[in-house]
C-alpha cells in the first residue's frame, strides 16, 4: 500500500498572542498529541506552523500544494476568523478534512469548567470556516469528537486514505490492449474525455509494441514465470505449448505495463488478435490485480482505472461483475471468465488449459479461483452526462456454493446484498450503475462515500 501523505492546518486568532503569548502553550501541546495518532495510523504529517494571519496561511498552503499532499486536515487550536483563512484553503489542491475536536473530554461536571473554556472553544471556529467554505462552493469533509472517547482520529485516517483513492484516480494511467469492446456502451468513455473529466491518461499497446514486447520475453524468464505459478497454482494444464505461451504473451504484456509505468490495464479478449497479440493473457491479468495494479475485462478503461486507484490503497480489492441471481436463495453471483485478485481466493488457485473460440489466438490457460466469504463494498462508477454517479452498497460474500466446484472453471463468488435481490437490482439500474464494479473487502464504507463526494461524484448508496 503507497504511503499517505497530509497536510496538518492548525488555526488560531493574533488577539490571543498579543494579549499572553503563552496562552497557547496547551493547545499546542494537545495538536503534538494529536499528530503522533495520526502518524501512529500509518499517516506521513507534514505540519505548518500555527497560523493566525492571512500570510501565516497563504504560507501554509504553498508549503501543501509544493509537498503534493493527498489530504490536508485543519484543527482549530481556538477560535479562528475564516476571512483570513479562507483565501489559502481554496488554493489547497488537496481534499480538506475537519478535526473538530478539543482537548478536554467534560467540562459541565468539572470544578471552574468556565477556565477550561480557554483550551475548548475551537468549535465555533469551526462553524465560522465551514460556513465560509461551503458558500465559496469548495468541498470538506469533517469528523468529529473527543479523540480519546471517540473514533475521530480513525475516522480522519479514514477520509485520508479517501483523498488518497481520489489522486490515485486524477493519476492513472490506464493500458489498453486490444482497445474497447465494439457495441459495449454502459462504461465507454473516449480517453480525452476520461482525461478531461477525471485526469486518467489512456496508453494503448499497438502492433509494434506487441512485436517489440514478444520479442523481448526470454525463454528463462517464461520458465522462471512457469516456477512461480507452480509455486503458487495448483496446475491442471493440458497442453504445455500453449500455456507457455500464454505466459510469453503475459510478461509481454507486464514489460510493456512497467516501461509505460500504468497503474491499471484492462484488455478486450475479442480483439485482442488484430493487435497480434499470441495468447490471451487471463493468468497475467490476474496477477496484475495480485501485485497491486488495476484491471478490469473488455477494454473498459474507467473501471480499470477506479479498480487500480482503489487498489493502491486496500489491497483486499478486485473486480468483478454481476452475473446471475438466484432468487430463492436471495444472493447474488459474481463470475468473470479468467480475471480476479487471487489473493482472495479462498483456495488455492487452480491453473487450466482453457479452451478458447472468441478470436484466433485459440486455446490458452487461465487460473482460477472462489471468492473468499466476509465484509466488502460493491463500487460501481458509471458516466452519466457530463458528470459520474457512483453506485456504493455494503455487501457481504458468503461462502457458499463451493462445493459445486465451480471454481476451478471459473471465477466464482456469492455476494449477500444489503437487501433483497429484486429491490437491490432494481436500485442499483436506476442509479445507472454499469455491468462492471469493483469489489473491496475490509473498508468502511464511509470511506468509499468520502471518496466519490471527494470526485465530485452522485454518490448513490444502497442500504
């Protein structure tokens, strides 16, 4: 998982350092502790100095914007007036989160609670940015309560590793081999609108580079490729000709990804021949998923991307689709034909000889695996006018069905929605969500909210 860096804003009034310079000290003292528990969270803090006065602020942001933070996250020492604040917060590139908290846990049954209002009044600075931000139209998101009594500082980490998500987004680079799939409508986007709309770039591997690619994979590197899938798969294959070259055509395709330093790839099995292409590389797209790329199937460029940027962060995340409903049982199943983050798998993967009529390139091999049970979140971003709706909804994959043994011919999960198939279903293609999702097992789903309301996403959640 890549780093998390912040910004931390303390805010603070000059009328309290003209009248007792020392009349800070303890506020100060409780931000120190403060910032050790969001490093203590796995957070990289770049902390500006207290600031009070326009300049103190507008220093504050450029030292952000030059250190490129993922996130700044403001704590208001004491009161603080926004209007001088106010001009540096909307030059901060990076999301705003709120720490509203104070120092001290009670004050109405505390003995002279009114001195303690001194080190607590940092609320109402609060009300007075928020106030100013939101009628300038700039975006926040805010946690609040006491830090050792509450779940506050978790929940800034949280909205963190959101703002993290939303640059891993703004950034990707996306591979695309084999280029869209023809007719495919629901999640095609032209890659200068994904540019424009998102900030992902779109490379494609063309003929010359599949040549050039090809011919680079060395006889040692597919054996020492053949090494690692025995050490990891349980094989099954058939025909060793062909899976050797189905993983020639995979590291090809991984060369290729790292020289062009992609976050995230998708390939179209359908056309996948004309860029010439030997194999299609189901193996190799799995992997991508393991080692912490993006992916996702028939040349969909904007699942890829999301699937990557939120991969970055959660490694429990892969894609995946809907496919079927089975509405006795009121679940839902998740398949794919040859692409998944194996790390989820419940069982050791099974490595196959697949038999294979959708182009030319013929028979090739692919590993599979079933889903493994617990807590996720299905995200699905869809393009919808000039704007995105991200369909959000808590889920739980059950383990069931395996004794079928599906898996080892397909990737197979059953997912639990957070109501019945029939409402579920429903919402979900009312809210325009696409046939291809994201699935993140482990997260809050907070956090993925954050995340789309970060994008400046409709953020639509099923519960």
């Amino acid at each position: 998982m890549s780093r998390i860096k912040i910004g931390y804003l303390p805010l603070y009034i000059k009328l309290y350092d003209d009248s007792n310079p020392h009349y800070r000290d303890p506020m100060v003292a409780h931000m120190k502790t403060l910032i050790s528990m969001l490093e203590s969270e796995g957070l990289e803090v770049v902390a500006a100095d207290v600031c009070r006065i326009k300049p103190e602020f507008e220093a504050a942001a450029k030292l952000f914007n030059d250190e490129d933070v993922d996130a700044v996250v403001t704590q208001h020492l004491a009161y603080s007036p926004s209007l001088e604040s106010i001009d540096a917060l909307l030059s901060i590139k990076a999301p705003l989160i709120v720490l509203d908290t104070t120092p001290d846990y009670e004050l109405l049954s505390k003995a002279g609670y009114y001195s303690g209002i001194s080190n607590n009044h940092g609320i109402h600075g609060v009300q007075d940015m928020c106030n100013l931000l939101r009628q300038r139209g700039r975006h926040y998101e805010i946690c609040a309560g006491h830090a050792l009594h509450s779940e506050v500082i978790a929940e800034v980490a949280g909205m963190c590793r959101a703002a993290k998500v939303k640059k891993n987004y703004e950034t990707a680079r996306v591979g695309s081999v084999g280029g869209s799939f023809h007719g495919m409508g629901d999640f095609f986007i032209r890659p200068e609108d994904y540019k424009a709309r998102i900030g992902a770039d779109v490379v494609y591997m063309d003929n010359d580079a599949v040549k050039k690619y090809v011919a680079a994979v060395t006889d040692e590197e597919v054996e020492a490729e053949v090494a690692w899938d025995d050490a990891h798969f349980t094989s099954e294959i058939t025909n060793p000709e062909t899976y050797r070259a189905a993983v020639r055509s995979g590291l090809a395709v991984r060369k290729w990804a790292e020289d062009e330093k992609l976050t995230a790839c998708t390939v179209n099995f359908l056309s996948l021949d004309q860029c010439g292409l030997p194999k299609m590389p189901f193996a190799e797209c799995s992997k991508m998923l393991m080692r912490g790329m993006g992916y996702a199937g028939e040349g969909d460029v904007l699942t890829a991307g999301l699937v990557g940027a939120l991969r970055a962060v959660y490694p429990n995340t892969t894609f995946t689709e809907m496919f079927c409903p089975d509405w006795k049982e009121d679940v839902i199943l998740l398949n794919h034909m040859g692409e998944t983050n194996l790390n989820l798998a419940k069982w050791r993967p099974v490595l196959r000889t697949l038999p294979f009529n959708y182009n030319s390139c013929g028979e090739t091999a692919s590993a599979y695996g079933c889903m493994r049970a617990g807590k996720a979140v299905f995200c699905n971003v869809a393009p919808m006018g000039e704007g995105f709706t991200m369909t959000v909804a808590p889920v739980e994959m059950l383990d069931a069905g395996l004794e079928f043994g599906a898996y080892r011919n397909a990737i197979q999960g059953w997912l639990k929605p957070p109501k019945p198939v029939k409402e579920f279903l429903k919402e979900f293609s009312m809210a325009g969500g696409t046939h291809h999702s994201a699935l993140v097992y482990d997260v809050d789903l907070a956090e993925i909210q954050a995340f789309g309301r970060m994008m400046g996403f409709e953020v639509v959640t099923i519960q």
